[in-house]
C-alpha cells in the first residue's frame, strides 16, 4: 500500500526527527548512507517535502535539513499524500484499475477495514508520536 518512495520519505523523516534540530542541520548526503537510500532519491524526496513545509531547510555552507516544532507536528497521512497523491492508500491491492464497492475485486472487502484503520492511524500519528517511541525505544529505525 506504501510506495517505496514513501517508506524512504518516512525513513528519513523520522531519521532528522531523532538526529537533526535547528542548531544541527542535516544534509541529505548524510542521511542518504543510514536509511540506506541513494543520495540523489533522498535529495529529491526532502526537496519535495521542504516544499510543501513537511521538513524545513536552510542553504549555505551551515545549511541542511531538519525538522521544526511545526514540522513535528505533521500527521504522517501528509507524507505519503505529497510523495504518492491522494489515492494511493485507496488503489485496489491487485491493482486492477475498475476496482471499487460496486464492482469490487476478491480481495476488495477483505481489505477494506484494513484499509480504513491504517489510514485512520495515518491521519491521527504525528511525526513526533514515532520519533518519540524511536527515542524510548519502543520502536526502532537502524540509524
């Protein structure tokens, strides 16, 4: 249900939540090695997401990428809508195009409840909810 472009935006997102501040900026070649993901990819996913403010970022020689308090606040649901659209989360998992409740595939109705529970946890997890089991260790992202 998650593209591979968003795992890796999410990866390194949550990798600047528990790594990066203001005074500690972050540059995508440094970020691209511990969540294993090339740098050119990298840059562009964090480009996308500074754009649309889900990461903030400075230029320069001090420059990089980081997350500000606002930016933690994000519900994961907007990462995944920048980096993947709206309906992604919503595609029929055999991925037949006419799928829907009117003409469902086999696995439609299975999925369904699935589906609006992951997306219901989407919307309502913040980005600093995981940082913040990453930091207790209640979860863990190799960094």
């Amino acid at each position: 249900m998650l593209s591979n472009s968003s795992k890796y935006a999410i990866k390194a997102v949550l990798y600047l939540a528990v790594n990066a501040s203001e005074s500690n900026k972050i540059m995508a070649k440094n970020i691209s090695e511990p969540i294993n993901v090339p740098q050119a990819y990298i840059s562009k996913l964090l480009q996308d997401l500074s754009r649309h403010n889900i990461v903030s970022s400075t230029r320069g020689p001090n420059g990089g990428f980081y997350l500000s308090e606002q930016n933690l606040k994000t519900p994961l649901i907007n990462i995944i809508t920048i980096i993947d659209g709206d309906n992604r989360l919503n595609s029929c998992l055999l991925s037949i195009e006419n799928c829907h409740s009117e003409r469902p595939c086999p696995l439609h109705d299975f999925a369904a409840s699935y589906r609006k529970n992951l997306i219901d946890n989407l919307e309502h997890k913040t980005i600093i909810d995981l940082a913040n089991d990453i930091k207790a260790e209640k979860s863990f992202l190799p960094l």
